[in-house]
C-alpha cells in the first residue's frame, strides 16, 4: 500500500511540473501569511479555461501572481488556480441556483422556518455513513496525534473535515504541517474548514451573547484572516464554515452565505452524548481541549458503533 501511495504522489508532482495550468500549491514560510497572500476580495465568478467551468469565490494575491479559490459546483472541491488560466465573468446566485453548490448553500428546508440559535445549517448528512469533523479551537494544548493516527488506521485517504481557527493555526504550525504531511502522502483526506480566527467566547456567558454574538466582531476579518492563513500555510479552504460554539443568528447565517460559505453545525457532539446515526455530522476536538471526545470516538469506532463508511463533507448535501 505504501508502495502505491508513494507512486500517485510522484505522478502528481510531475503532472504539477509539467502543465502550469495546474492548481497551484503554496510552500509554507517564514514569511507572515499578510506579507505572502494581499488583496483578498471575496468575488462571485463563473470560470471556464476551454476545458472545465468554475465557480471564484476569492480573488487574491499570493507572492506577486494573481490566484483565485475556485469551487466546483458539482463537486464542491476547491481548488487554487491561476487566474491567468482562466477566464471569468461576474455572477450570481440565481444564476448558479440549479448547481448543486447553490442548493447546499440555500437548502429549502432552512428557509420555512427560522433558524435556531445553536446548530444551524448543515447538522446531518444524506446518506449512510458519518462525516467526522474536528475542531480546532483556539489552545495551547499539543494536537491529539492519536486521534488523526486512529483514523489513519482505517485506510488510505480516510476523509475527516477540519475546523480550523487562525489563533489555534498561528501557534500550531507544526501540528499543521504534520497534518498536511498526512494528506499529502494519501493517509488522510482533509477538507479544510474555517472555524473563525480568534474564535470569541467568554465563560458563562449565555449564548445569545457570546461567540459571534459578542458586540465588536468583524466577521469578514474572522472569515478571510483564516482563509488566507491557511493558504499560506499550503491548505486550500473548502466551502464550509463552523460558527464557534455553533452559535448564530439569522444575521450571521446570512453573511457566511453571503461569503459563499456553507454554515456546518452537527447532529452529534460525541461529547455531549448525542450517539451518531447513519448520516451524522459527528463532531469532536482533537485540539486537546475534550479528550473525553476522542475516547468516546475510539470507543464506538472499535465496537462497531461508528456508521460506516467515514465519508467526505462534500458529499453531505
Ligand atoms: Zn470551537
């Protein structure tokens, strides 16, 4: 298995040297992530190269060469391009509203009644199967390397959704970089969430209050500071976005949307005792911060309690 990993990765690399339209990937640096990725506008484009069309969502510039983060609309797969690949025009969500991106974002279903305070949006998937997704929020804890190995264990490119917030990033780099080395040799499949930058929150507080709800939050620097963090650091940013704590009002569930991001709540917090069923979103934190979480994790994947197959976020909806 080893043998055959390491030979799509070297096919892989000589397709990214030999054809410059590929997308692109970013080496991590010393550099700060500001210096390296500048004007960020989030954008709405349809795109096509001759070959393929696409969705921008974000235009920038990443060490002095144009780029866009482009969605697939069938897929959902998110992809750095060069915008020099590419031509785009502006569009709209009506016009992409029969896509099946369009549907996962203005799902019918949310919009009969309003939405509650915790947990909305995307909470349980279709299907059978669970979507495991990490949080990681702001700590000064080590990652739970055991959690992501567990995993790793189940076979190659087993798909886990992470949600990533700067602050955690911005003092995990290592932990980061080792992660990325485990999508990169094919162990995991890793779809990169933003899960705000300084993740607010203030003990007991109630939670119409707290989190984003906290007065002074500017949600566009929380949503794009972690995007271009994370680029910088040689991840590409899905299309889903975790509120901390799950908490947001309509308000705000409208500007993530806005931003072209899909909200991603949870059916079961293993740490609150919400038992996955076929179709989960489970949700744990191997950031250190509830290691009763992962035990609980470990427990129900060795008993065969875990719905199978652990499938990818992209496919929930
Ligand atoms: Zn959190």
């Amino acid at each position: 298995m080893l043998l055959l990993w390491a030979s799509v990765a070297g096919a892989a690399t000589a397709y990214g040297e030999e054809i410059s339209c590929a997308p692109v990937e970013i080496t991590p640096g010393p550099t700060p992530a500001d210096e390296r990725v500048r004007d960020y506008p989030p954008v709405f484009e349809a795109c096509d190269n001759g070959d393929e069309s696409r969705l921008a969502i974000r235009r920038m510039n990443v060490d002095g060469e144009a780029l866009l983060l482009t969605v697939d609309p069938q897929s959902l797969q998110t992809s750095l391009e060069r915008a020099a690949c590419w031509r785009c025009e502006e569009t709209s969500d009506a016009a992409q509203a029969e896509t099946r991106y369009l549907k996962a974002l203005h799902p019918t279903q949310d919009s009969a009644r309003p939405p509650a305070l915790v947990n909305a949006g995307l909470i349980q998937g279709a299907g059978d199967g669970a979507f495991v997704t990490g949080d990681l929020c702001p700590t000064h804890k080590p990652l739970d390397r055991a959690f992501f190995e567990k995993l790793a264990a189940q076979g190659p490119h087993t798909p886990v959704a992470l949600a990533v917030s700067g602050a955690w990033l911005a003092h995990h780099r290592a932990d980061f970089a080792w992660l990325r080395e485990k999508a990169r040799t094919g162990a995991l499949a890793i779809t990169w969430a933003s899960h705000s930058y300084s993740h607010p929150y203030v003990a007991g507080l109630p939670d119409r209050q707290n989190y984003f709800l906290r007065p002074g939050v500017d949600v566009d620097r929380e949503i794009f500071e972690t995007e271009k963090l994370i680029i910088a650091e040689g991840a590409t940013p899905s299309v889903f976005f975790r509120f901390p704590g799950l908490v947001a009002d309509s308000a705000l569930l409208e500007h993530i949307r806005d931003r072209h991001l899909i909200p991603l709540g949870a059916d079961s917090w293993l740490a609150l005792g919400l038992r996955p069923r076929p179709g989960s979103i489970v949700l744990v934190h191997p950031n250190g911060n509830e290691p009763v979480g992962i035990k609980l994790f470990s427990r129900l994947m060795d008993t065969g309690a875990m719905p199978r197959p652990l499938r990818p976020l992209n496919e929930a909806r």
